[in-house]
C-alpha cells in the first residue's frame, strides 16, 4: 500500500489522475487498490471541500472522494450569511469567491397581501461584513477544489462513492469505495475518516449513528425563473394563496420556493402545471410574464423534505461528521451552508491539533482528542436549530391551517404571525435583532485558524 501523492482538480478527469504519479498495488482479497493518506473526507460539499482546503493547506495528505461526476446536483443550498464571508476572508478566498457570479444581499423583504415589510437589515452591523450573497454552489466548490488541488498532498476523487466504512478492532481506519472511472474498487486507509456526504450520509449510516430526525409537517418546492420577476435578491410573498421565496444567484437566475402540506406533492402534480402556475401568480401576479417558457414542467421543480435531525454521535475513533451528516438543518433563515462551513474550521483546528499531539503514531485518532469539535460546535447548532424550529412551526400552521382562518382576520393575524404587525421593524426588536444576529454570525463565532498553515 502506499501513499497517494496526485491531485485532481473539480474539472479533470478522474481516470487520468490515476496516470498522475498515484503508486498503488493489487490485494488478492478484494482486488481493491489501495491507498493511504493521514485523512479521508467524504463528500464535497461546503464543509467538506473547506475542511479539504483547509487541511491541505495546513500540510495534511487529503484524500476528497465525491460520489457525483461533478458538482451539479439537487438540494444545494445557495444562502451564505456574513460569518461565512468572514471566514472566507480568514481563509485568503473572499476576494476569489466574490468574484464568482452572486448576489449581493443587504436587506429582506416581506410582502403581506402585496404591502412590504422589512425582515433584516445588514447595514445595521457594523462592517466589513455586513452584508450575505446568494450564489450557486457549484462555481464555489470547484474553486474550493482547485485551491486546494494546488498542494500536493491533496487528492480528488469524483465519481467514487463510499460503499463502507473499513474498521479494525473497533476503531475506523479508512473506507471501501468504487472508482467509477477507473472501474475498480478503491480502499483508502487514513487516520481519520471525515462524513461530509449529506442528510443522507453513507458513512454515518455505516457506523450506525443515529440520525436523529425530527418531525415536519411541511415541504418546499423548489424552481428557477428569470431575475427579471424578482423586485429584490431576497423577499417573501404571501397572502391567502400561499407563500412564495425569491433567492437571486447571479447569472440572471432566481431560485423561488413554494411551501406545501408534507405528501401533498402528487396531488399537487395530479392537479396539472397549468393549476400550479395559477397557483403561484395569485401570489404573484408578476410571474405570469415567465410563464409557460420558464415552468414548462414538474420536471422543473425539486421537492425538498424538510427533516431536521441532529445525529447523537459526531465523532469516535477514526471518526468525525460534520455538516448535515452530523446535523440537518431546516431552510428556515438559511442556516446549512453556514453551520457546515463553522464546523468546517473548528473541525480543521481540532484535527490539527490531535495530529500534532499524535505525532510519531499511525494509528486513528482517538475520540477523546476529537470530542474538543464537539464541544465547541454540538451547543451552537443545537441553538441555530431551536431558532429555525420555532420559524418552521409558525411556517407549518400558515401552510396546513392557513384555509381555515376567516378572511375578515387573516391579514393581521398573518401580521403578527410575521412579526410585522408593529411599526417598529421586527430585525429592530429586542427578540428579532438577537435572532438576526444568531443567523448571521452564529451564537458563539468561530475563527480559522491559520497558525497551521505551511504558506
């Protein structure tokens, strides 16, 4: 077995790296190539192809394995709160990112019944990173992938899905995979293996961590028009048809979100996309002009299950998840991208210092060492997602019980649900400025820590 020593960028070809100087050598037993590399991350996501970068920076032989041929797939989140533009910058990236196709938000609206109302205002904070960006993941992953792809002791792997976990003396040291093209199977030894690979993660499920879901009662439909129909980056519509999101991403796209009774999807698709298209121009009647051409179709929309889960364990020996593997956000107020990137760097600096600590040994890292992530990010994340349960909860009653409130209240009460019913701004309360605070910085910032870097 020996030690991997090419790297991959987000847009080469996975068979040529294997011609790029990675030695490896056949085992009888499951004729799998082997290789070797101090950490294995898994997925590459937000906090994943941080963490890669991060550690590859810091010296670290990475090896980033990614099940998809490439980077473009459903249920990627595309809100970034001011702490991630922070610590983008405490990375050397935030220049690199900004110059990416994105949106620049500062303020939130809420249109109720077509009045407008302010959610949040980032001017309000002190800069110089008052203000979000709404983008779409890909460019930024590959940019992550390609930074981290130029230290050597980085490794990508795309279209090699983790089949196990390899555990030896109840301890994990590495992963089973399939290299798709390469057409071969692939068994990576490391230190530390890293679960970054999703709600639905493979090597959370393979070390038998209890996910942790909790109940909703409602959905999101997701779907793309032209910019041209949005009157801002990010508002809300609603009124009694229903409730609409407009997220702008740059590129003369806007993704917009339409809230549903959880498995009502087929019914809503049995109803016809005429029936769904009239559904949404009674909120907004401005959308007509995108339609049929820009919605021609179901095939057209992604339905997102709203499960919020928080995994009872996050790390042992050999073993850490974070991002959505360790806990699942709600989409309420945006929170996914920025607690897998925080988890990210404290993960980054824990992972550094049991390296250190460990040194002259190759054997896992063990779980006391790595509880130090968990204590530091379990209580913030645990925080972030009472906030959004409390928001999805009002969500839940507008969307299933929203029918059965008599029009002569329906206005106020919806108001007061949003809490726009004052004429004091609700960012400006006591209750929503400590809210908006906790959604864009996080309870308890964290910051990267660059003394590992080797540049």
């Amino acid at each position: 077995m020996e030690r991997a020593s090419a790297n991959t960028t987000a847009g080469e070809s996975n068979r040529s790296r294997t011609d790029g100087g990675v030695t490896t050598e056949q085992t009888p037993s499951d004729s799998a190539r082997e290789l070797a590399v101090d950490v294995v991350v898994v997925g590459a996501g937000p906090g994943g192809s941080v963490l890669s970068y991060l550690l590859a920076r810091s010296g670290v032989e990475v090896a980033l394995l990614e099940r998809h041929a490439d980077l473009d797939r459903e249920f990627r989140g595309f809100g970034f709160q001011p702490d991630v533009l922070r610590l983008f910058d405490g990375m050397g990236l935030l220049k690199e990112v900004l110059d990416l196709d994105h949106e620049r938000i500062e303020t939130g609206e809420l249109y109720i019944y077509g009045d407008p109302y302010e959610i949040f205002d980032f001017d309000d904070v002190p800069g110089p990173y008052n203000y979000g960006i709404l983008m779409e993941q890909p460019p930024l992953l590959e940019l992550l992938i390609e930074e981290a792809s130029t230290y050597e002791n980085f490794t990508y792997y795309p279209s090699t899905p983790v089949r196990d976990l390899v555990v030896e003396g109840g301890q994990v040291v590495g992963v089973d995979a399939t290299d798709r093209a390469a057409d071969e199977n692939l068994s990576v030894r490391g230190r530390l293996v890293v679960g970054a690979d999703g709600r639905f993660s493979t090597v959370r499920k393979a070390a038998g961590i209890d996910p942790g879901l909790l109940d909703s009662d409602i959905e999101l439909l997701w779907f793309k028009l032209p910019d041209t129909v949005a009157h801002s980056a990010a508002q809300s519509r609603l009124n009694e048809h229903g409730l609409l999101l407009y997220f702008g991403l740059g590129g003369g796209e806007v993704q917009l979100g339409w809230f549903i009774d959880g498995g009502t999807y087929p019914d809503l698709r049995a109803e016809g996309i005429e029936s769904f298209r009239k559904r949404l121009a009674a909120v907004d009647p401005s959308l007509s002009v995108a339609f049929p051409d820009a919605l021609p179709d179901f095939e057209h929309c992604s339905l997102l299950h709203i499960a919020p889960g928080l995994s009872t364990t996050w790390v042992d020996d050999g073993l850490l998840l974070l991002g959505d593997a360790a806990h699942v956000a709600s989409p309420v107020g945006a929170q996914g991208n920025a607690l897998a990137i925080q988890d990210a760097v404290v993960a980054h600096a824990t992972v550094m210092n049991a390296l250190d600590r460990e040194r002259g040994r190759d054997t896992p890292l063990p779980e006391e060492l790595l509880r130090r992530y968990v204590d530091r990010r379990r209580p913030d994340v645990k925080r972030v997602m009472r906030a959004q349960r409390r928001g999805e909860k009002l969500l839940s009653l507008y969307v299933r019980h929203g029918d059965a409130v008599p029009e002569a209240v329906k206005r106020p009460l919806l108001k007061a649900m949003f809490g726009v019913a004052s004429k004091v701004p609700f960012a400006r309360t006591r209750v929503g400025q400590k809210l908006v605070e906790t959604f864009m910085f996080g309870p308890d910032p964290v910051t990267v820590d660059t003394t590992w870097f080797t540049d």
